[in-house]
C-alpha cells in the first residue's frame, strides 16, 4: 500500500532570483519502507524531508498521504495530519534542559488529547521501549549524546505515528552511541514503523532498505 506519494513535486524559493531546492519528483514511500537520504550539504536532502514531513509545501506538483492530496490543504488540516501521523527526530535533540527526560517526552504530547496522568504513563512506556527507563529522571543535562537522541526518539514515537522522519539523527554522535541510535530505528522500522532518515553518513545510509540520493534537488533511488 502507498503511504505517500509525490508527483511532480518541487519546491522552488524566490529570493531575487529562483532557488530550486526540489526539483519536480515523482517518489512513492510505501508503509513499513525504511527510506534513507543522502546527499551533499545544499543539495536539497532536507527539503526533501520537510515537503514529505509536511514541514513545506511544494511550489508545483502533488502530495498525496493515504490517496488525500494535502499540497493544496489548509494549514489546520496539515498540522493535524503532522501531529497525528508523524513523528520528528533533530539532529540537535531539542530537549529542554532542567526538566526530566520523562517530563521531556509529556512535553511531545503537550497539545494531545491525553489527560495528564496518561501522558505521563504513554512517556513511561516510551522511555521503556527505547531502554531508558532507568534514566526518566535524569536531566538532559546529565546524560549522553546518545541518550539525549533516544529521549528525543522516544518523544517522537511517544503518540505513535505512521511515519518518523530523522533529520541527521546521529549527526553529534560518536561511533558507539551511533550504534545504540540505528539498532533502535531497526527495531522501530520491524515494529511496523515506517522510516525516513536524511543522512550524510553513508554507513547510517546502508541501514536502510531504500537508498535515495538527491543531487541538485534531483532525486534518484539507489540500486542496492
């Protein structure tokens, strides 16, 4: 089954002068793919990411999520598409310092429709599938480079999503806690989970099942 489909896509910026960051694209991503992005610094891999993740908007072209064409929906119904149906993972962690990880994790469920006993039960439950029960109360402040990332792994999966899209996801990682971070997005991607990660690491690449490069904002998948 097709879970996002782009037809002719493109996403161009006008600055003085026309920057075309994607060019028109025609790119199925199918439930359960785990779908990875390469390519040079500027040459529209995140772009790429954000139009898929509803961060953007194509300037041409369509974008359909289960068969809805959603480059020409409103604002609302884009933003609870994104919130229901995708989860967000940064290079940068994005966590805030001087609250737990556990009340980091409530925080991704903040504007949710859970009370906040249960979104402090679905955080605990989140923290424990990624393997850092343990850490809960621990500030960000205390913990490593990896564990921060899966914090921030387990606030994106924390409402269950469709989708989660991983922009440099190890980026500000060492080999070892790199590891840890890609073993957890495997065993995510066998749960069910579908997968998109933007990457300049060709060994975080190889993990996938797909392999997109985008050069130019040309996009091509890679014969593996």
């Amino acid at each position: 089954m097709i879970c996002l489909r782009l037809r002719g896509a493109e996403r161009t910026y006008n600055d003085g002068h026309p920057v075309h960051a994607l060019r028109p694209t025609d790119l199925d991503i199918n439930e359960r793919d785990f779908v990875t992005i390469t390519g040079a610094s500027g040459s529209g891999k995140s772009t790429l990411l954000n139009v898929l993740g509803l961060l953007d908007r194509p300037t041409a072209g369509s974008y359909e999520i289960g068969g809805v064409n959603m480059a020409a929906a409103g604002e609302k119904v884009r933003g609870a598409v994104r919130g229901q149906k995708f989860g967000f993972v940064f290079q940068s962690y994005h966590l805030v310092l001087r609250r737990t990880a556990l009340e980091n994790v409530e925080l991704g469920m903040l504007y949710g429709p859970h009370k906040a006993r249960e979104r402090r039960q679905i955080a605990a439950e989140a923290l424990e599938r990624i393997g850092l029960a343990h850490r809960s109360h621990a500030d960000p402040r205390q913990m490593s480079g990896g564990e921060r990332q899966r914090v921030a792994i387990a606030r994106a999966i924390a409402t269950k999503p469709s989708v989660l899209f991983c922009d440099e996801p190890t980026g500000n990682l060492d080999s070892r806690n790199t590891g840890k971070v890609l073993d957890l997005l495997r065993e995510l991607h066998q749960g069910g989970l579908t997968v998109v990660v933007v990457t300049h690491d060709l060994h975080v690449a190889s993990v996938g099942t797909r392999q997109l490069s985008v050069t130019d904002g040309r996009v091509r998948e890679e014969q593996r």
